[in-house]
C-alpha cells in the first residue's frame, strides 16, 4: 500500500483519537459532580496519552489529491475500530485495575455496541466509568461514522462511502452533499438521545441512569448501570421507553434526514420500516399471547416482558427483563433465530439486516 495512503487514515485516525480524549473530558465532569475524584487521575492519564498519539498521527498532516479505494475504506474501518479501542480501553484499565485483555475487550464491546461486559458490581461502581461505557456505545453508534462522513469531503474523500461500509447502508442519497446529511444524522442521533433520556426520567429513572440508558439504547448497545438490566426498575413505562429507543435506533437514518427535509412519509412508506415494525408486533402478539396462557402474569404485562426481550434481541441491543431462556424450549429457538435478523440497514442495530431477509 502507497505511503500517501497509510498518511491519509492515520490522520483521520488521529483525529478520532483527539476527539476520543476530548470525551473524555466528560466522565472526568462527571465524577466531580459526584464527589468520586478518586478515579480522576486515571482518566486525566488517559485523555492525555489518548491525545498525544492522536496528535503525532495529525500532525505530519495529509497528503493532497489523495483518492482512496473501497479497499482503502474498509481498512479504514476496521483499522480505525481497533486503534479507537486500544485506548478506550486506557480508563478500564487505570480504574479497574483489571487486565488489559478484559479492558480492550470491555471498550470493544462497547464502541461495537455489542453489550457484552467482564465488568460486574455495576450498581455500586464508579460513575465515571459507568458513563464511559455508555459513552464508548454512543460514539460508536453513529458519532464518528457520522463525524467522519462530515470530515472526509473536506479532505476530498468520500464520507458516504464510509458509512455504507460500517452500517449497510443502501438507501438513496437524500442531500447532495454528504457532509450537510451528516450534520443531520449526527443531529437526529442527538436529537433522539435526548428524548430517550427525558422519557427515561420521566418514567422513573434518576437523570444519570436516564442518560446512561438512552445512549445504550439509541445505539442499540445494551450496557446497562445495574447487574440486572432493566429488571432493576418494576415501573413499566421505563421498559416501553426503552422499547420506543431501541426501534428508533434500528430504523434508516437516511430516512430521518429525508423526513426533516420534508419527505414526512419516508419511514412510514420504506418497505424495510414496514417489515421490521410488522415482524416486531407479530411476534409480540404470538409470543406475549403463548407466555400470558403459560404464566400467572395479567396479558399486557406478558406482553410488556416480551416486547422488550424480543425487540432487544431482535436489534441487537441486549437488554433485558428477566431470564427468558426459562421461558421453555419453543421461545428459546425463537429468539435463538430472532437474534440473526437485526434492524434496518443504515441504522445502529447489527445482524444480518432485515433487507436481506426481504430480498431473499
């Protein structure tokens, strides 16, 4: 591979990294708010570490009339994904004090949005560091695909092509400009994440667990602040919330975009919206009706069990509302085989995507 080429992805790497020690800065806030300075060090080490090798890849600058090649965007992705991760790993390991293993893994699982986590005491642990996992599922949800689909069309490379790459995203270009649709995706992304944390304080959370689970579940993550998920809160408007969250993080983003641009039945009419929310209430129906005659539960909490279990797996997120592998054999095959479909392409959740399914 040309050396021009290498120059160009560690710059925009390095800019990823400058502004992963940027956000930082907000765990850091976060645990003089709550008195809990102890771990402040170990994040000040990290965004400092973090923010110099961000700063050595942009400093010797970028190559001009540099085109970069689909290869070229993939090794983009995945190099920039692992690069991103070492150092996010950086505050698990100064705070945790566990291995460096288990922390590359912790911040893998998060900017991947996968949810799976080698942490637990999560209820009584630092702040800054439960933020920081929410955080690392965030950015990794949208904020640097999206900030990156807003920078490469400054440095003449196409940003559109990297978001296709990272989200499966087939949709039609609904701006002419890729930077000016990433200001919007970004701003939806925003937009929504602030709603799921005023709707998960209104339901009953404290405002810090509110925000921690927005940002979970906009990005269809699933890191949670407590051991037992969402079963830690018995309000039921905080689990049809999260329900609410976790299906707007699985729909188009190009789609969001065309609605503010005045298209108001964009997601209504895509048949991609229409048979993931079709999928979604058939099996809510089916499967809430069968655990409601199985149970002693009244039918609309039956149903409430079952339509965030199935609508996290089937998004990928991975909360969760009690033990559903105890439902019995038939509804653990089901969501064994729930868990392949994902959401909408161009969207948070992962999985096979459900367009797929339809062109098959």
């Amino acid at each position: 591979m040309a050396l021009p080429t290498l120059r160009i992805i560690g710059f925009i790497i390095g800019i990823f990294l400058i502004t992963l020690a940027i956000a930082m800065v907000v765990p850091m806030a976060t645990l003089v708010i709550f008195e809990r300075t102890g771990d402040l060090p170990s994040f000040l080490w990290a965004s400092m570490i973090t923010f110099i090798a961000g700063l050595a890849l942009v400093i010797p600058g970028r190559p001009e009339h540099i085109h970069l090649r689909p290869r070229d965007m993939y090794l983009l992705t995945v190099s920039s994904w692992v690069v991103v991760c070492i150092f996010a790993a950086l505050p698990f390991l100064l705070t945790q004090h566990i291995s460096y293993t288990d922390s590359f893994f912790e911040s893998m699982s998060g900017i991947t949005a996968t949810g799976a986590t080698v942490l637990s005491g999560l209820d009584s642990m630092s702040p800054g560091i439960l933020i920081w996992r929410s955080m690392l599922h965030w950015l990794g949800g949208i904020g640097f695909i999206g900030m990156a689909v807003a920078i490469l069309p400054l440095l003449r490379i196409g940003g559109m092509r990297l978001f296709q790459t990272e989200s499966s995203d087939r949709s039609e270009k609904v701006m002419p400009r890729s930077h000016m649709v990433a200001r919007l995706i970004v701003a939806t992304y925003v937009g929504i994440t602030i709603f799921g944390s005023l709707a998960f304080w209104w339901a009953g959370m404290n405002i810090f667990d509110a925000i921690n689970h927005a940002m979970s579940a906009i990005s269809t993550g699933g890191f949670s602040t407590s051991d037992e998920s969402l079963a830690h809160w018995q309000q039921p408007a905080v689990h049809w919330v999260a329900v609410v969250v976790m299906i707007l993080g699985s729909l188009p983003f190009a789609l969001y975009v065309a609605t503010l641009r005045g298209n108001r039945k964009a997601l209504i009419k895509d048949q991609q919206v229409q048979g993931l929310l079709g999928m979604l209430l058939v099996t809510w129906l089916v499967l809430g009706t069968w655990y409601w005659w199985t149970t002693d539960l009244h039918w609309l909490d039956a149903l409430r069990h079952v339509a965030l279990n199935v609508t996290s797996v089937v998004t990928t997120t991975g909360f969760a509302l009690g033990d559903y592998s105890l439902w019995g054999n038939f509804s653990l095959m089901l969501f064994f085989y729930l868990g392949f479909v994902g959401g909408c392409s161009g969207s948070t959740a992962g999985g096979i995507k459900i367009f797929r399914f339809q062109v098959a």
